[in-house]
C-alpha cells in the first residue's frame, strides 16, 4: 500500500509521459489534480491556463481544493512568473478568486498606477485583507516588545507616593519581608517614568525598487503599528531616484502601500539627505533603512552621510530584507563599509523584527543581538 502511494506521488510528479515509468492509472480526483498541474507545469505542451479569465479563475478554485494554502501561494507566484498572468490581476474575476498574501500584495504594488478603476476597489479588498491579517499577527508582539522596552528604560527611582509601581516595588523588595509583622519594608521604591509626548524618535527608510516588494509590505505594517505607540514618534520615507514622505499615511496602512511605486533605480544618497533633515534629536534617533546598497546615485555622498549621521549620535539599522523570503542579493562593498563604520547590516525576517526595535531603542548593541538571534550579521 505504501508503495502504491509513493508510485501515485511519482506519476503526479512526473505528469504521466508514456516513459514516466510508473505505469500508473489515477483515480478520478487524482486526475482532476494532475490537470491543474499540468496547466501550470506542462503549459507549453498543454496550452496552459488560456487566455481568459474565467479558465484562470476555474484553476485558482481547483488549485485552493486540492492543496493547502502554503501550495497554493506557492503555485499562484509560479503561474505569475511561467504564463505572464500579471494581466489576469486586471480582471476583478481573478482578484476575487486569487489567494491573497504579501507577493500578491507586492505584485498590486507595482501594478498600482496601471489597474483599470473597474478593478481599483477590489484590488484594495485584497490589499486590505493580507494587511488586517498582518496587523491581527504583528500588533501586539510589536507593541509589548517596544513599549516594555521604554518603560524599563524610564524607571523612576526616586518616585511621589502617588508614582510608585507597586507590583515592581514589591517584587524589588521580596529579599526585605519581615515574618514578624507579615510585610514587605520598600527599602527601594520603582515608580513610572514621567510621560514624555515621545522618548524616541523613529524613521523607517525604505526602498522601493522592484526586488524589495515583500519588505516594503512588511515595513509598512511595522510602521503603522509603531504610529500607534505615544512613546515613539514614527516617520515613514520611501525612495527610488526620488523620495517620499509617507509619514501622514501610516495611520492607514493600505492607502500608505497604494502610496507606494515599486520599480524604478535607487538614489539612497538622497534619501539620506532628507532624513538628514527630518531627525531633529539625532541621540534619540533610531533610523532602519531597508534596501540591498545597490547605489544609483552618489556613492561617495551617500557613504559621507552614513558617516555623518553616526557622528550625530543617529542609531542607524541597515535591513537587506525584511521578509521570509530567503538570503537576499546585496552590494557586498556597501556592506562592508557599513559594517566598518560600526553599523550593523543584516536581514531580518518579519517575527524578529519587533524585538529588534525593542533592542534599538534601549540602546543595545545591534550587532549582537543579531548575532545571538542567529541573523547573519555583514562583516
């Protein structure tokens, strides 16, 4: 029976040409699957999905019958780049159909300024969907990593009695019980850090060429999660040769993605320069730049700025992805200049990255959390 089993795999695999070898007959509902493979995988000799969108819709409710949801997603980016299905995206049949995930997303991104306005407002339903999903998984880690960070670097040590924090007091204060009265002696009293309008200042830097579409998703989610902490004051700028602000859309996460253009060259030098002019507390500064150091621009200027904005005492993260999507390509001498100057270059996937800015912001060495996060730092 195993056997049989491995033998059907083989002949699914395989696609059934008289010399696959395995001489195996499939059943009815193997047949339907072998099908939808075959309109993937065998396209030239099949003839594919065709040309219309209601036979691209049939095998996107086949595929999400026959498959778990990881395959399907899988499967959907391969029929993107094998059959150049980019102008299926344009019928609001297949984006009602299509399952949705951050390539898809970052697929729509770069489709952004071209989609027919029939197809605009179910583009942003599929939009809306992946980031009401991320936010639901994101949120919360996020918020608990980088607000517990703040609190416990604004400790008040010497509090009013209407400031103390009694549960950390008690807690710094156990060693003291006295059995004889049955209580705690306060010798060290915790209270709240006063509360500031903001303690630190972050700036999200990204770039928005064509190979960094997942990051920019991601980024763009941590970004309007982190608008949502008084503690931090969050800006968002997006760069190609050009650079946008998009600080005043980070309260709505998917108009702040249709913001976004994905493609075009890469001018890092001067996005640089406007975060320069932005960061007004440069001590109490952590500034996150995701791209890949492919430098279109000045990269002598753009080397100068890195150097300046370490002298001002800016923490300065250099992200080569934020995403799940595996080693990233990236300028190895760009990289190992930065990593010469002091600042840390590594990519980081979307679960480490709350506890990164977590680290950030209270001043620890970024280089070895990373090191400790097993995150390959660039040397």
């Amino acid at each position: 029976m195993q056997n049989e089993q491995h033998l059907r795999k083989w002949r699914l695999i395989l696609g059934g040409d008289a010399n696959d070898g395995t001489g195996v007959q499939l059943a009815d509902t193997d047949t339907k699957i072998d099908h939808t493979l075959s309109a993937l995988y065998d396209s030239q000799r099949q003839g594919g999905l065709g040309a219309s969108s209601p036979n691209v819709a049939r095998w996107l409710g086949d595929i999400r019958q026959f498959f778990p949801t990881s395959v399907v997603q899988v499967m959907q980016q391969d029929a993107l780049k094998r059959l150049n299905l980019t102008q299926m995206l344009f019928e609001k049949e297949m984006l009602e159909t299509v399952e949705a995930d951050v390539h898809l997303v970052a697929t729509l991104m770069s489709l952004s300024r071209v989609i027919p306005n029939k197809t605009k407002e179910t583009a942003r339903n599929v939009v809306r969907k992946v980031v009401d999903e991320l936010l639901k998984k994101l949120s919360q880690p996020t918020q608990q990593a980088i607000t517990g960070s703040l609190n416990r670097s604004t400790v008040n040590r010497r509090p009013k009695h209407n400031e103390i924090n009694w549960p950390l007091t008690i807690k710094k204060n156990l060693k003291h019980y006295q059995t004889e009265y049955k209580t705690i002696i306060p010798e060290t009293r915790l209270g709240f850090g006063r509360k500031r309008s903001a303690l630190k200042d972050v700036v999200l830097c990204l770039d928005q060429s064509g190979s960094m579409g997942t990051s920019v998703v991601y980024s763009g989610i941590f970004g309007a999660v982190m608008a949502s902490i008084p503690a931090i004051k969050t800006k968002m700028v997006v760069f190609d040769t050009a650079v946008v602000d998009l600080t005043e859309d980070l309260t709505d996460p998917v108009e702040l993605l249709f913001g976004v253009q994905l493609g075009g060259g890469t001018d890092i030098d001067k996005a640089l320069g406007y975060c320069q002019q932005i960061i007004n507390r440069p001590t109490d500064t952590v500034m996150v730049l995701i791209t890949d150091l492919y430098e279109g621009g000045n990269e002598l200027q753009m080397r100068k700025k890195f150097v300046d904005l370490v002298a001002a005492g800016v923490q300065v993260v250099v992200l080569l992805a934020l995403n799940d999507d595996g080693a990233p390509s990236y300028d190895h001498d760009n990289a190992r200049f930065l990593a010469d100057l002091g600042i840390p270059v590594f990519a980081c996937t979307p679960d480490k990255f709350p506890d990164l800015m977590a680290a950030a912001l209270s001043k620890q060495d970024i280089g070895m959390w990373a090191a400790k996060e097993e995150l390959v730092v660039k040397k």
